[in-house]
C-alpha cells in the first residue's frame, strides 16, 4: 500500500499537535507536495544539506526533521547561507521536509520521555504541564440515545485524561422545549410543549480538537437542534507541558549518576554546578534548551537538572539546591530521530525508514 506525505504528516500531528508547538516555531512540513506518495522516510534531528543528500542517495522523499530548518520567512532563495542552499537543494531533487519541534516536546510520550528511557527513569511525569488546553463540553440527550452520542464524542477524541479513556460525567434529568410549527422534532409535535427524559453529558477534549467533536456530536444526536454549551479551561494538563522528572530504579551518589549520565547518553564531557554530596533518586530532563524550567525542577524535589545551552550566569542559580547539568543541545537530542523512526514504525510498517548517519552537531570536542 502506497502512503502520501499528507497520510504521513497527519498521522504525526496526531502523535504530536501542531497546537502544542510554541508561538514562535515552525513545526510544519516545510518542503514538497503533500499529495506525493512516499518513497522512503529519513528521522534525523536536523535538515541539513548533507541529510538531504543522504536522502537523495537512499532513494527518500521525505525528511522528519526535529529542527525546522526555517524559522524564519525567506524572502530570497539565491543560496547565500545554510538555510537557503537546504532548501534548495530539498526543493531540486524533490524531497520534502517535515518538523515536528516543540510539539513533540510538549507531549508526555515526546522527546523528553525518549531521554528518561535512555537514563531509566520510572515514575515519570510533565515537569510544567501547560494550562488552557482543555475545554468542556455539556450536551443533553434523550436517554435512549445517550451511549451512542456518548461513544459518537469518545470516538473523535473526548473523555481522555492521562492513562483513562471514556471519562465522563452523567446525570438524569428533565428537559424541556416546544418546536415551532415550522420545526420537525425527533420527538414531540410543532407547537405544543414537551417534556422529555434527557442525560446532561460532560466531557473534556483537548482544545485542537473543537471543530471534530462538534462535528459528532451533532452527527451523532437525533434532535434537530443540538442544545450544548463549551467551555475552556484553565486547569493543567498533565499530559502535554514541559520538561519531564522521574525516578531511577535504585539510589546512586552523585559520582556514580555522572558516571550513568555519561554512558546512557553517549556523552563526551558533561558541564556541571559542584556536586551536594547527597544521595541521588529523582531526575528532571529538558532535551535543547531548558534552564527556564530550573525553579520547576526544584520544586519538584530532583537532585539534578539534565538540559543544555546554559549560560554562565545561570548556572548561579543552582543555589547549591539541585546540580544543573548542561550535555549539550545536540546531546540531549538525538535520540529524537530514533523516537520519531519508532512513532513511524508503529503505522508505517511498508514504508523504507532510514535514521540520519550524518553528525550535524556543529560543536565538536578535543
């Protein structure tokens, strides 16, 4: 069976939606047509000219890319740096390129639980879950009609809140209308007022998905007018946010978890605050660059903060209560594109998937 690019993309924005990615992003595909049938699919963590020659050379069309390689609007394309010569040479050879950024660091099954495998943590949970995420639906139904409007709003994404599925809240009541002599009503006759046996349906959906459950709902819903009420919500999500803590299997000190780091990670040299010299159990992560999570990783009781790109001045801030560890933004995410060619696998099992041989991490070490 033949995929598209569109089947592709949509299948992961599904994984990782494109509402979860930050305003200044450009979590997209970037390159080539969505109708194009896919030929082959190259993971990498960034779109470089090298990883588009790559793909040319295995016979790939599409690149998933970690990193946008656009951030910004191109107003030329005459080859004059990186950014412009990429995409050229994506758009010649007709490949396209596709990011999944912060969104994929935003969902719980993202690229900061990948690094929390990679050092075994358990117990893991979002270190800063996003707010306003979320919304509630209220919708009332004849009582006989209610399981099927109720798996109708199930079925397109509702009721989900963290590892429970089918949540929602029912209660019997009395509802009550009469339809105009121009109305056809399900149930009742125009004109005359009518009392029916209704259930009061709530449910939670996340934001991005309003337009599909409105949508079956009213599918769904016998009556002519579909009486329902949406509203959003403040609370945490806990499944989408930022940075991730969890536990390791058993207690290590503080040399023997740098010693662990370094080998789970592939790691050449790792940037630290001075050790506490106390027992170390519970970890927070932040793959790219993460010290704006510092006082959440505090709070949450962790011993050390694994990020990257932490300036001088900011490893100050550890305060001698938690050990900031910088491993590099490259480091703390390469294993995405084994991440994103696992997602792919998952749905995509006849399709050719290639993880990225080139190293395009442009700080080297001596």
């Amino acid at each position: 069976m033949a995929y598209t690019i569109h089947e592709v993309v949509s299948y992961l924005e599904q994984v990782a939606p494109a509402a979860y990615q930050e305003s200044y992003d450009n979590a997209q595909l970037i390159t080539g047509n969505p109708q194009a049938e896919i030929t082959g699919i190259l993971c990498t963590l960034d779109a470089t000219e090298a990883v588009v020659q790559e793909a040319k050379d295995l016979g790939c069309n599409l690149i998933v890319a970690h990193h946008p390689i656009v951030f910004k609007g191109l107003k030329s394309l005459t080859g004059r740096d990186y950014v412009e010569r990429t995409i050229i040479l994506a758009i010649k050879h007709d490949i396209a390129i596709y990011a999944i950024h912060t969104n994929l660091d935003h969902v719980a099954h993202g690229v900061n639980k990948k690094i929390c495998d990679k050092l075994g943590l358990n117990n893991t949970k979002i270190l800063a879950p996003k707010k306003a995420t979320l919304s509630k639906l209220v919708t009332f139904s004849p009582i006989h009609a209610t399981e099927n409007v109720l798996q109708a709003l199930f079925d397109a994404g509702a009721g989900e809140i963290g590892e429970y599925s089918s949540c929602s809240f029912l209660v019997e009541g009395k509802g009550t209308f009469t339809p105009s002599s121009q109305a056809t009503p399900y149930i009742g006759s125009p004109g005359k007022a009518h009392e029916e046996n209704e259930t009061r349906i709530e449910v939670l959906f996340p934001n991005h998905l309003e337009k599909q459950i409105i949508q079956a709902l009213k599918k769904a819903h016998p009556y002519e007018e579909v009486a329902y009420y949406l509203q959003r919500l403040e609370n945490e999500n806990q499944e989408v946010g930022a940075g991730m803590v969890g536990e390791l299997n058993e207690v290590l000190n503080e040399e023997e978890f740098l010693l662990h780091l370094k080998k789970s990670m592939n790691l050449q040299v790792v940037k630290h605050t001075r050790l506490l010299e106390g027992p170390v159990k519970k970890i927070a992560v932040c793959g790219g660059a993460g010290i704006f999570l510092l006082s959440q990783a505090k709070k949450s009781g962790a011993q050390f903060f694994i990020t990257s790109d932490v300036k001088y001045h900011e490893f100050f801030d550890a305060e001698n209560q938690i050990v900031i560890c910088d491993i590099g933004h490259y480091e703390s995410e390469i294993y995405t594109k084994e991440l994103l060619a696992d997602i792919l696998s998952q749905k995509f099992t006849n399709i050719a998937l290639y993880l990225t041989k080139v190293v395009t991490n442009p700080i080297t070490y001596i």
